[in-house]
C-alpha cells in the first residue's frame, strides 16, 4: 500500500502521471481487483488500523503476521536454501527434505515452532498479534493458498462479473456460471515443480488483459503469457 504521500509523490514523478491510488480494492465497470492477501489470515491487513503508534517514537506499519514471519523467520532460511519458499507442491518438498536435508528440517521445524511461541508469549509493540489470529493463521496456512473461494464469493455481487487477484504465486483461471469469471495473474519468479506432470523449473510470465468489446458491453479478461522479444541467436557461455 502507498500510504505515504511522498512516497506517492515520487511514484508519481517517476512515471509522469498521477496516479489513482487504492489502498485495498480497484472496481471500475463490474471488474474488481485486488492483490489478494486480505483473504488470507497472515497477510491480512487491518483496514482500521494501518499504523501502530502505541509506545512508540514515531509511527510505523502495522504489518500482517506473514510480513513479519517472511522477514524474521522464512529470509533466515533463505540463506541455506534459497528456494525453499518457491517449490511446490510444499508437501512434497518436505517429504524429500526429511530424506535429503534431515538435520535442516527437523532444526527449522523446531525454529517454527520456537517463532510461533514467541509470537504468542512475547509482547513487542512493534507486532500486536492477538492468539485468535495466530490461531487462524495455524489453521490457513499454506505457502499457495487458493483464493478462489473468496473470489466466488465477491462474484456472489450482482455488480461484478470478473474478480482479478495475484498473491498466490499461482496463475488461474474460474468461471462460475454465466459471465462470473475468476483469474489470478499468478508470478513472475521462478517456481520448481516436483510434480510428474510438470517436473522442473517453470517460468511463466502471466497477466490478465482486459479488453472493451466495440458493441460497449461490459470489459472482457483475458489470462494471456508474455514471451517478450524473441532471440534467435545468442553467444554461447564458455569458462
């Protein structure tokens, strides 16, 4: 979210225009998009309350539990596994670490359940996370949650007919009924696939392209992969 004005002020300048700003939700002619991280316990924001001022200097983020957990817990183990947080499905990954990388998962397993305690016990004003909401986050986890639920539901809007989120990591595509359509954009980073069907590392580059129809009806989404510049030759990497 751009809360800031001047940090607005230089996105803004930088890309010459002035830019609309929303902080939660973009509905514009029955389409609604969002990122997506309000439907999930971890990442969601309070609305009411984006700033923490309580016992403190000066005001600071009131960041989710994810923000938080990403940083101080999930960064850490980036140093020993880099992609540790981009390979799915996470299941499979952890079987295969229990037989390849025993002592790293058993010790970040017990460094999880040492960061959830802390969370629970020690109070820190910069992080004010009730127990019912550690509790949910337990209880929803997942590193690629599925938001079609709640897309369906915002669908459940007579007013809107395409519900557009990212978050996930995952592209997607939903349709419920006559002209409800759900698309997520999915990421532009690596993912390494253990499934079968998809062994390896994929990179998929995928968007959402809305079009308006010339008859003036009602804007069409497109889920659509950009290939960016193709290169028929390129020198080869020698040592």
């Amino acid at each position: 979210c751009m809360l800031w004005p001047a940090a607005r002020a230089v996105f803004d300048e930088v890309c010459g225009a002035n830019v609309k700003y929303k902080n939660l939700v973009y509905f514009f002619d029955g389409v609604h998009i969002e990122h997506g991280h309000m439907h999930e316990a971890a990442n969601r924001f309070d609305p009411k309350r984006f700033f923490l001022k309580k016992n403190l200097p000066e005001p600071i983020l009131n960041l989710p539990f994810g923000s938080h957990f990403f940083v101080d817990f999930v960064l850490k183990l980036k140093h020993v596994n880099p992609h540790v947080d981009k390979i799915r499905p996470f299941k499979r990954m952890i079987r295969w670490a229990f037989w390849n990388e025993f002592q790293f998962t058993v010790s970040s397993l017990f460094k999880l359940a040492k960061y959830f305690l802390n969370a629970i016990f020690v109070k820190d004003a910069r992080r004010q996370f009730p127990v019912k909401r550690i509790l949910k986050v337990l209880a929803e986890s997942a590193i690629f949650p599925d938001l079609s639920e709640s897309a369906r539901r915002i669908l459940n809007d007579e007013r809107v007919h395409m519900v557009i989120f990212g978050h996930t990591h995952v592209y997607q595509y939903r349709q419920w009924g006559i002209g409800k359509e759900y698309f997520n954009t999915g990421t532009w980073t690596d993912i390494t696939s253990l499934d079968i069907a998809s062994l390896g590392k994929i990179t998929k580059l995928t968007y959402v392209l809305i079009e308006y129809p010339e008859d003036g009806t009602k804007p069409r989404g497109r889920l659509k992969e950009w290939r960016g510049f193709h290169r028929i030759e390129e020198d080869v990497a020698v040592s």
